[in-house]
C-alpha cells in the first residue's frame, strides 16, 4: 500500500515540531541559511576557480535542480489527483512533496569537494597510500578490533560527496533536519565500508556508490527505521532529485563551454546534429535545427543564448513528463524504495533515453577531455594532495597526544600543534561528539576508531573548503 503519510513526517532528532508545515518551512530555512549551502557558491561544477560570473557554480546547478525536481513534483501530483491525492496519502501533503523534493536537490551536492569529482578521487588515493599504512601498525589482537580495522581501511578510501552529504547534515551543520528531508538526500544506500554488489544483485544501482560512512551508519539505520525505509532501500522522493539533476547537465556544460570560449554555436550544432544522424535519432536533431534557426534570425551577438533557452525550454519540459509517467508507471517499487534505476536510464528504446545519451557522450568528448579542463582538474589534484600531506602529522599523532592537543596542551609535535587551529571548531565539535560516543573498555578497538574520526576530521576540513580558500591554503602553507 502507498501511504505518503508514513514518509514525510515531522520525525527529528532533536526539538521535533508537530505541525507538518511548520516542520516543512523550518528545514527550508535552515538550509537556506546553512553556510555549507552558501559555500556552493565557490564549489567547481565543471571549470574550475572561474572569475566569469556566468559559468555554472554548484550553487546555481543546484537553484537549476531545484527548479526541476519542483516541475517534477508538480507534475506528479497533478496526475496522481486524477485518481485522487487521498488514495496515496498525499492529500494534506502537496506543499511537503514538492517542497521536500525542491530543498533536496538544493542539498544534493552539499558534499561535494573542491575542484570537483576529481578531488574525490584524489582523496581515496591519498587514503589509500598514507592513512592506510598508518592504520596498518594499529595492535588488532582480538576479532572485534580486527574486524573493526578492516571496516575502517574500507572506509576512509571511499571518500564520496553523496555520503559526505550526509555527514554535512547531520553532525558538521548539525541543521537537525526532519528525517524525511534528511533521508531524501540519501542517493546511493550503500556504507562507504561495505562491498560493492555485483551487477545482478536486486538493488545494484542504488548500491552502486556510497552513499553513507562507517561514522553514520547507526544514524541513517535509526532514520530509516522510523521511516519505514528497508536498508539498502531509497526514500521515493529521492527519484525526483535524481532526474532533475540528470536533466539540468544535458544542456548546462554545452552552454558553459560556449560561454567561456571552448566551443562556439555552430559547433554545438554540428556535433549534435552529426551525433543525432549517427544514431538515427530524429527527436533531439528537429530540437536543435528547429531552435538553431530561430537563434541565427536573430541579429544580436550572444545568439547561444537564445539557442540554448530555446533548447532547453523544449528539452526539459519533455523529459519531465517522461520521467513523471515512468515514476507513476512504477510508484509501488519507488515508493519502497526497490526501484533499481534512474528515471532518466529506465526506458532504454525511447528518443527521450536516446536523446540524453547523445548529449552526455558530446560533453564527455569535447569537454571533460579538453585539455583546459583537464589542465583546472590536475591543479586541483596538486592543490588537494599536498594540503593532506600537510596535515597528515595529526594522522600520526598517538589517541592520547591528539587528546591533550584540542585541549591545547603542549605535545611533542610543534606543526600539529599549529595545524589543529587551523581547523574549524565546529569540525572539531563533530570529532569530540563522535569519541564521546565510543566505548573504551576495548582499548584497541577505541583507539582504531578514535583515530577513524581524526582522519574523518581532517577529509572535513579539506573537503568543505571552497576552490579559491583551498588555493589560497596551498599557497600559504607551502610558501611556508
């Protein structure tokens, strides 16, 4: 039985408000106000430290999700109500829906490192090749503190903005978001510390990356209780984040990388055109002849403007009426949360499927390869390696010289001793509420873990910088 009424609830951590709405406008404002959220605006979304004002930041890819995932909901309501809102649920509930699937997508990459997903990769590496070996010289002599190094060396190498979204919310910000809104962030449902299943497992999809760390697994597990959300299982609004986000990049790079040079109007054109003829596909090459037409009648010089307004005023519409009828089509395994797709990748034969695919294929060939992109991802690797290896002295440290040393007493390392106040306090905070949590009677197991939230206090501090602070950081402490 779908029952929306189990799902969004006013259920929080903490000081819960009994009125729905209330509950609703409370988590809007806080995350609107979050500075997390605020730092999105100097976040990469595909160019890196850009100073033209024009170009895609996270933010505003996010304002653009948001919009969508609100034309989505929208939608979905408005042909649910033909059946009647009352059979799902749903009748009280309109302004929640679509409100919840709005300020998800605003937090959908609230994770996210600077310089992008290259950074991820960068620090999984790192991890990989200097905290791991740190690990490794840890005493496990019984099977708990064993099995505890192991989940722990899994872990730390499988840093991922989605799941350090999570940890934004709950503990760095602490914004206390209604488990509804919190759980809808949750894309992927698989621990950073659990193996990836095989292709034919019932949720590979939505186990596909992590999407939660060792450090909030007993959160996330307690949300999804309260919810009704089996574990592995994806809240259903979190479907409709997915698919704006899908849509918002068809157009968006394109459209930057004519903005900042990388391409012109025409070239555009002709590769999508040459694309959609390749492929025998019809839908997308009328799109853009159509729209293309109408820019070129136009004597003004930014003619990709209007082109790309055009497009995109055709394209999105279209693709969300797909995904609101494949979403409906198949609302009993969403609402469970079981769905193992993407809206955007369910109907492989249609033009919609066909049409999307062109586009990604053109902006992974003639923009994340170009080499002006490549050159802003490689800086950004420098700039995010060195900065670990700068703080790697408080990796090093032991549990107890790391304990005298927040609580500014002298140790025997004069550059963790600087180090630790460049880290903000409330990162700090986040790391004391996590060892105040661990039990000490297994003196190895707690000073494996203790050390698993050092390393997560430090993967705080570089991944929430913004492109321009991490920079900075760089120059200032490598000069010194």
């Amino acid at each position: 039985m779908i029952d929306y009424t189990k799902k969004i609830t006013t259920d929080r951590e903490f000081n819960p408000i009994d009125n729905l709405d209330y509950s609703i406008e409370s988590d809007r404002g806080r995350i609107l106000s979050s500075p997390a959220f605020r730092r999105l605006q100097k976040r990469t979304q595909v160019f890196a430290l850009e100073l033209n004002a024009s170009i895609r930041t996270r933010l505003t890819h996010s304002l653009e999700v948001a919009q969508v995932a609100r034309f989505i909901a929208k939608t979905i309501l408005s042909k649910l109500k033909r059946e009647g809102l009352g059979t799902y649920g749903l009748e009280e509930l309109e302004n929640a829906f679509v409100s919840t699937a709005e300020m998800t997508s605003l937090l959908h990459d609230i994770g996210n490192p600077p310089f992008g997903h290259f950074a991820e990769q960068t620090i999984n590496k790192w991890m990989k090749e200097n905290a791991v070996p740190i690990l490794d010289a840890f005493s496990a002599t019984t099977p708990d503190a064993q099995s505890i190094k192991e989940t722990v060396a899994k872990d730390i190498c499988n840093y991922d903005g989605n799941a350090q979204a999570i940890r934004v919310i709950s503990k760095l910000q602490r914004l206390n978001l209604s488990y509804t809104q919190t759980l809808s962030v949750l894309k992927y449902t698989r621990g950073a510390y659990e193996t990836k299943p095989p292709k034919e497992d019932a949720l590979s999809y939505l186990k596909k990356k992590p999407g939660f760390y060792y450090s909030e697994h007993a959160f996330i597990e307690k949300v999804q209780q309260t919810l009704g959300v089996a574990s592995g299982h994806r809240f259903p609004l979190t479907y409709i984040m997915e698919a704006a986000d899908d849509i918002s990049y068809l157009t968006a790079d394109l459209e930057d990388a004519v903005e900042k040079g990388i391409l012109t109007l025409d070239q555009v054109y002709d590769l999508i055109k040459k694309a959609c003829e390749a492929e025998g596909e019809d839908y997308l090459l009328e799109i853009i002849e159509d729209r293309y037409n109408q820019a070129k009648q136009n004597d003004e010089p930014y003619q990709f403007n209007m082109f790309f307004t055009l497009i995109k005023a055709k394209l999105v519409t279209s693709l969300v009426f797909h995904v609101v009828d494949i979403y409906i089509e198949n609302h009993a395994a969403i609402f469970q949360g079981s769905f193992n797709c993407a809206l955007l990748d369910y109907a492989k034969e249609s033009k919609y499927y066909k049409a999307v695919k062109i586009l990604e294929k053109l902006s992974a060939k003639h923009i994340y390869q170009n080499k002006e992109v490549q050159t802003l991802e490689l800086q950004g690797y420098t700039i995010v390696n060195e900065l670990l290896n700068i703080y790697k002295p408080i990796l090093e440290l032991s549990a107890d010289d790391f304990s005298k040393l927040i609580q500014d007493e002298k140790i025997d390392c004069f550059i963790a001793m600087r180090l630790i106040r460049r880290i903000s306090p409330k990162q700090i905070v986040a790391y004391k509420n996590d060892v105040k949590s661990l039990e000490r009677d297994n003196r190895e197991s707690f000073q494996i873990l203790e050390w698993y939230y050092r390393v997560r206090l430090v993967t705080d501090y570089i991944s929430g910088m913004t492109d321009d602070f991490a920079l900075n950081e760089y120059q200032t402490l490598m000069a010194l």
